[in-house]
C-alpha cells in the first residue's frame, strides 16, 4: 500500500489519465471516435494536465519567486483559453469584410468575455466557498493559526496586493474599449506592456519556498538541476495535452450543443470557456485542499489579469497575421456590451478583496451575480449595458465602504515591491 501512495506512482497514475487522448491523437485515430468519445478522451486528459501543472508549479516555488510560479501556472491553465480565441481571430481575418468575418470575430470576443466572466463568477466565489467547507472539516488549529481563516470567510495574505493593483489598473483600461469599436495597436501595446510590468515586478522577488509534501515536496528535495528539469518537462507535458485536448473537447462540445437544444453561440460563449477554464478551477482547488487558500487566489487572480491584458492584446496580433497586414479586429454593439459587463465584473470583484477578505455571504453574491445575468431581460445590448451598470454601482459602494483599506494596498503593494526588488 506504501509503494502505491509513492510520489513517483501519483505521479504515474495522473499521467496515465492523458493517455487514451494522446494515443488517439498521435496516431491520428481521433477521427473514429463519436464526438461524445472525443468529449471524454480529451476532457480526462485536461484534468490530468491540471494535476501535472498544479504539481510543476509548487515544485518551482523552490526556485523562483512564488507569485512567478504561480504566474506560470495561470498561463499555462489558461492555454486553451488562448487557443480557441486565436482560432476565431484568425478566422476573422481570413475573409475580411465578410459575414463569416464578422461573426467570427464576435465569436472571439464572446469566448473571451464569457471565460472571464466564469473564471471571476464560478472560480472565485466557488474557491472561497470550498475554503470555507475545508477550514470548517479538515483544517487543524495550526493552520487556521497561520492562515488566519474568519468565521463566516476567509481571509487572504497581504502578498495578493501586487496583482490586485494591475488587475485593477487593466480593468479601468477594458471600461474604455467598446468606445472605439474594435481591438486596436493601442490596446495591444497597453494591455501586453502592461501585464509585463507585472512579471518584471513579480521577477524581483525572492523565493518564497513554503514546504511541500506528496509529488511537489519527493521533487523539491531532488538536486536543483534535476528538480528544474523536472518543472520543465511538467509544465511542457501538461501546455501540450491542454493545447491539443481542449480545441476538440470544445469543438466537441459545439457540436453537441444543437442536439441537446443549446445553440452554437451559447457553446461558444460558455461551456467551451467552461471547459477551458477546468484546469484553472481544477488547480486551486487542489491548492485549497491542502490549506493554500491565498496561493489559490492568486493563481485565480494572476488568470484573470493575463487573460484581461495578454488575450485580449494578442487577439488584433492574431487577426492581423490572418489577413497579412495590420487590421483592428472589430465587433457588434451587443460585444461591446458583454465586454463593458465583464470589466464592470471585475471592477466589482477587485473591490471585494481590497481588504483581503472574502465571506461567504460576498461569495454567494458574486456568485448570484453571475447567475442573474442569465435572465432574458440581460441578453440584449441594453440589459448588458443595466447590469454593468449594477456591478459598478455595487462596486464603487464597496470601494466607498472600505476607503481606509484601499491606502492601505497600494503601501503594501510598494512594501511587497521593495521585499522583491
């Protein structure tokens, strides 16, 4: 029993999760499958990935600087997020000034709202919650000592700060994107330079090593040159069966959808980010089984930043490599909406967390948020644009209630800075 629970066998068996997809894809047998096999192979195969990348990601807290690994971790697990938008985009600009390039690009535009959106609405309040159920069942007085859980929440370290201040500074940025139509040069050279400043910033640390057990802990005790190698090959496998799974698992799942009655668009803009935001939920919420609740959140926090500045900025480079020369990759009025809902989201959510804390009854409202833009009466231009309005509103009370805490993030933001620099 004691050679089963070996790292090396967790390890092993994880791996073998992403076997059938990439036999079937390697010999090119993916064709033979009905699309629900597809669905199955390529979807098993995600969740394996995770565990692998989850497992990389603390390896490399040894190493580097912790908010870097798990920085990683965020764009890593976000991979299939990027392939699928790139692959609308790219469309877009195949046929310019057409029907299908229109709706393509509108398309791209859903699937990047619609997955950030899930990754605040789902991943963060769902996170929280599961924090609280395992602080309540499973956590000891020492952890909750250190981790400093709350009665009805829980409460995050100050480390957090850094991210929550580019997270915010990106999400007043996206508030004045639909104004001008389209996804520009301007957009990509702000929204990627600033999400560079981030990991410049992130880089400067020092390496904050926390102990590990099972598969990270049996890696972090090997030599350094082995362990590095070993976060290399981990976080190269798990990039490549997320890149080549979740493209099919997606498509898999369009196709399904007018047969259970769900149209394309509805795939598109949410079970497939769904879908590519499993590795990410997936993760955190591996971290938060083993009391890593401000580890989680940042790696949830870092995901939304890197999709609100690196997607969004590579989707004009993506279009303007499909049609050969430089273009502004242009949407409808009613994407303009989801995008000023989605930033309006994130404004809210960043105001949550100003005072590192998260409770259950904020978590639930997060939550219910994301649930009541389903109705009819939010579809259209006009509701996108009322419940956007909602979430700033809601934000900027928050914001107004807590204005002592907000000081207080950006002098922990420049002390954290300085720790690092």
């Amino acid at each position: 029993m004691e050679r089963l629970r070996h790292p090396l066998v967790v390890l092993g068996a994880v791996v073998a999760l992403t076997a059938p997809w990439l036999l079937f894809r390697g010999f090119g047998l993916v064709s033979t499958l009905p699309v629900s096999g597809v669905v199955l192979a390529s979807g098993v195969a995600v969740v394996g990935a995770a565990f692998v990348l989850t497992w990389g990601a603390e390896t490399a807290e040894a190493d580097v600087p912790r908010s870097f690994a798990l920085a990683v971790l965020a764009i890593i697990a976000v991979a299939p997020e990027y392939a699928v938008d790139a692959l609308y985009a790219w469309e877009a600009g195949a046929a310019p000034g057409t029907p299908a390039s229109a709706a393509a690009a509108d398309l791209a535009v859903a699937n990047m709202t619609g997955a950030n959106r899930i990754l605040v609405g789902l991943g963060w309040s769902l996170i929280a919650l599961y924090a609280v159920y395992r602080v309540r069942t499973g956590a000891d007085e020492a952890v909750v000592r250190r981790d400093g859980f709350l009665a009805d929440g829980v409460r995050l370290e100050e480390r957090i700060s850094v991210e929550l201040i580019f997270l915010g500074a990106a999400t007043v940025y996206a508030l004045f994107v639909p104004f001008f139509g389209g996804i520009d040069a301007l957009d990509a050279v702000a929204l990627v330079g600033l999400y560079a400043a981030y990991v410049v910033v992130i880089l400067r640390g020092e390496p904050a090593h926390e102990p590990q057990g099972g598969v990270a802990g049996y890696l972090q005790r090997r030599p350094r040159a082995r362990r590095v190698a070993a976060v290399l090959v981990m976080f190269a496998f798990a990039a490549l069966v997320i890149l080549t799974a979740v493209k099919p698992f997606a498509r898999g799942l369009e196709t399904l959808g007018p047969r259970l009655g769900l149209s394309s668009f509805f795939m598109i803009q949410w079970v497939a980010p769904f879908a590519s935001e499993s590795p990410e939920l997936i993760a955190c919420a591996y971290l938060v089984r083993k009391f890593r609740t401000t580890s989680a959140f940042n790696a949830l926090i870092s995901s939304k930043l890197n999709q609100w500045t690196l997607l969004i900025g590579t989707l004009v480079v993506v279009y303007s490599l499909s049609l050969g020369s430089y273009g502004v990759l242009q949407f409808g009025q009613k994407q303009a909406g989801e995008i000023w809902l989605t930033a309006a989201q994130s404004f809210f959510a960043v105001a949550l967390l100003v005072d590192f804390e998260i409770s259950v009854r904020e978590a639930l409202a997060l939550l219910g948020l994301f649930a009541l833009q389903f109705l009819p009466v939010f579809q259209d231009f006009r509701g996108l644009v009322a419940f956007s309005g909602l979430y700033l509103v809601l934000g900027v009370a928050l914001l107004v209630r807590r204005r002592d805490a907000v000081p207080t993030v950006f002098a922990r933001a420049r002390k954290h800075a300085r720790r690092r620099g």
